[in-house]
C-alpha cells in the first residue's frame, strides 16, 4: 500500500483529482478544482474568509465557500456564542453542495440544521443577511422534500451568501 499524500505539516491530504462540487474523481482524470486554495494559506482574518466565502458563493463554488466558512466559524477569534451562528451559515451552503451534487436527503438535513441555528439570531447578525440565508434555506427544504426532489433541487437556486452593507 502505497504512502498517503501528506502536507507540510505532516497532515493528511487526498491526492485524487476533484469535481467542482468537491466530490473525488479517479486518479488521472482532470482536477477541476486544481487551482483550489486553502484558508489557511491566504486568509489573513475573519472578514477576508467572509469576503472570499462570499465571491466563491457568487462563483457558483460552493464546496470551496464552505471551507472559507468553516475557517470563520473554528476561528478562535470568533466568539464562543458565534460558533454556532458561523455553524449554521456554513450549513445552509453546504446544503447547496449536496444540491449541487443531487443529493436530496443531504440538503435536507443541511438545510434543516443549519437554518434551526440561524434563527437563534437576530436579523442581520454580523453583517450577515439572516433572512435571506433562511429564505434560501426553506426553499431548499422544501424542493428536497417534494414529491420529485431532483427535479425539483434543479429548479431552485442555490443559497447566496450576502453581506449587509
């Protein structure tokens, strides 16, 4: 069995190539997330993370947004009673991932869990818009638990992540 890839740092790492939804493709095939850069290589704080969250979201890049947003919410800037605001953004775009990937049980539980964290908190909470977050969070739940859940994950739109000015 051949050595695992492993960083720098001596941490694990997949070698295989990827999707754009971050799913593993087979050794050799193109890596359509190539030029893929981790946060803790180039985020400098908490607001430069949201900022590329941001434009990965609005990039249709999902799976890569989700990893900036997660940075935020591990973070140990962020305040212990944010942990779980910053939870429940990185879930309702992870549910997008999975509708990204047509996995309907998987945005429903994302959904689901994410938007039950975001309403612990007022609109607006840390320049995030709440209520449009959860909008896209229900839409989501409510295609993934329809009567024909592909079809209608396809229609939908994915989650967008704002900043209120």
């Amino acid at each position: 069995m051949a050595d695992r890839d492993r960083d720098e740092l001596g941490r694990p790492r997949n070698a295989r190539p990827r999707d754009r939804t971050g799913r593993p493709l087979s050794r050799g095939a193109p890596d359509a997330m190539a030029d893929r850069q981790e946060p803790d290589e180039v985020v400098r704080d908490i607001g430069d993370a949201l900022r590329r969250a941001v434009d990965l979201v609005d990039g249709g890049r999902l799976f890569e947004a989700h990893e900036f947003l997660e940075w935020v919410w591990k973070s140990p800037d962020v305040a212990a009673a944010d942990r779980d605001f910053w939870k429940g953004v990185t879930q309702v775009v992870v549910a997008g991932v999975h509708q990204q990937r047509g996995n309907a049980s998987g945005v429903a539980r994302l959904a689901s869990r994410g938007a039950a964290l975001l309403r612990g908190y007022p609109p607006g909470h840390r320049g995030v818009d709440t209520v449009a977050l959860l909008a896209d969070a229900e839409r989501l739940l409510a295609a993934a638990d329809g009567p024909d859940p592909a079809e209608a994950l396809r229609r939908v739109a994915p989650p967008r992540l704002r900043l209120l000015a």
